[in-house]
C-alpha cells in the first residue's frame, strides 16, 4: 500500500461540478489524484485508502 497523507483542498464549485461529471463510479480523490500524477507525468499509483 501507498504512504498517503490526507490534505484539504478547496476547489471552486463548478470545478467540482466538472470533477464529478468527468469521473464517473471512480471516486472523486482517486480522479483528482489521476489529474494531477499525470499533470507531473508519473503513473498512476494504486491508492487502498477510503475514499
């Protein structure tokens, strides 16, 4: 399993809107984590945490 840390993050209203539209049954910290590992070009990590 992945070392995760839990963070908040504050994203406007219509971004989020955009978010759950976007992703689907995946969950909305696993699509967000998605965005940005591929934003810095790495692969996507397995994340066993909740969700």
């Amino acid at each position: 399993m992945t070392n995760t840390r839990v963070i908040g993050l504050s994203l406007p209203e219509g971004v989020v809107d955009r978010i759950d539209r976007a992703r689907g049954d995946i969950s909305r910290s696993k699509y967000i984590l998605r965005i940005i590992e591929r934003a810095f070009g790495n692969k996507v990590i397995e994340y066993g945490g909740a969700a």
